[in-house]
C-alpha cells in the first residue's frame, strides 16, 4: 500500500512538473517541451486476408515526439535496425537537430516513460552530453 502511495504521489508531480514547463515553452520560444515514445510494433502488411495472416510479416517501429501540441514521427522497418537506445539515440538527435537548427531552441525538456532499454539509459545521456558539447544548447532535462 505504501509503495502505491508513493507511485502516486511521484505521479502527481510529474504532470505538475510537465504542465509547468509546457506553459514555460508557449512563453519562451527557446524551450522546447516534448514527451517520447516508441509506439507498438506495427507489422506490415497488415490484412486479414487468411492466405496473408501466416506469411512472414516485416515489423515496423515508430517513434512519435509530441512537441507540446504538435507530432513528429521516425519510422523504420527491422531490416534497417532494431529497436534499441541506439535506434532511438538517432530519433532524438535529429529531433534536436531540427529544433536548433529551425526554431533556434536552447532549453529542452522531455519526457519518456521508465523503459531503460530504450529512454533511460546511458546512450540517451551521451546523445545528450553530445547534443550540449556540440549545439548551441544551454540545458536538456529528462
């Protein structure tokens, strides 16, 4: 029951703490707030054709970055590459690539879920680490 509570609580603070920095990036130009997350496997093609339901299907993975009102989607297909931090190490980079490059942003604040195979991991602090280095960056909160 505790541990309930306490799930709860963190909870709470997290969505006060998102919906604080979201009112922040609609004033502020610079601060980007986006939350992301790598959504089910797709398999494709997708039919319900008997003849086609048994054939080997190709998995397709997305990546969707919700940027405080607006989505952007990465998608591949497993010939390309898995699923993994490194996969989503490159979503994320181009991401911040774009919004330095296009909406001249300084400050970016994301969210994820817990999956330490692919949000909370130590590729995801170096790209990070990197993005700061190299980019004209002043802070990335995760």
């Amino acid at each position: 029951m505790k541990k309930i509570k306490q799930h709860l609580q963190n909870k709470t603070v997290s969505k006060k703490l998102k919906e604080q920095e979201k009112v922040q990036a609609q004033n502020d130009s610079k601060v980007n707030v986006a939350c992301f997350d790598l959504q089910q496997v797709l398999t494709t093609p997708h039919t319900m054709s008997l003849q086609l339901y048994y054939k080997r299907k190709l998995a397709t993975y997305n990546l969707t970055v919700f940027d405080v009102g607006k989505s952007r989607c990465y998608m591949w297909h497993e010939k390309l590459a898995k699923r993994r931090a490194n996969q989503i190490a490159s979503c994320v980079w181009k991401y911040i690539i774009d919004k330095v490059e296009n909406k001249h942003c300084r400050e970016f604040v994301l969210f994820t879920d817990n999956c330490g195979g692919q949000n909370k991991n130590k590729t995801i602090a170096e790209i990070y680490m990197h993005a700061i280095k190299n980019l004209p960056i002043q802070r990335i909160s995760h």
